[in-house]
C-alpha cells in the first residue's frame, strides 16, 4: 500500500508538471508582444500567470522533498551503523 501511494505522488508530480507546461507553451504560442516583453506578467492572462509561479513554486517543493527524502535515507542509513 506505502508503494502504491508512492508511485501515485509521482503520478500526480508528473501530471501537475504537464498541465503547467503545457500553459506556459500556451503563452509561448499566442504571445503578443504589443501587450508587453516577453515573459513580462503585463503579457500574461490570470490562468498564465498562475502558470508562471506554479512553476517556481513547484520547482521548490520538489527540491524540499528531495532534501528531505536524502535527509531520512542519510539518518536511517547512519542509526544502522
């Protein structure tokens, strides 16, 4: 049961990282440049600007978890010694 709860948080990872990327591509496709620079907020609508700090945001939880997974992995493995 622990794996298959697992391997659905990396699922649903994957599945979030798509539906983000695809709304930047979006962006990248329909960019109109006289609504502002390039990957400015003033040139985004609110689903893409959404889009924009998912990203980031995502990018961080996914670099705490994996800290965090190597922190258990590195206190479990050193208690065994």
């Amino acid at each position: 049961m622990k794996l298959l709860k697992q391997i659905l948080f990396i699922i649903i990872d994957y599945f979030l990282w798509i539906i983000i990327g695809f709304t930047l591509l979006n962006y990248e496709d329909f960019y109109d440049g006289s609504k502002g620079e390039y990957f400015s907020l003033e040139s985004m609508n609110t689903v893409e600007k959404i889009a924009y700090f998912s990203y980031y945001l995502w990018i961080i939880l996914n670099i705490t978890l994996i800290l965090y997974i190597a922190y258990r992995v590195t206190k479990k493995h050193i208690l065994k010694l």
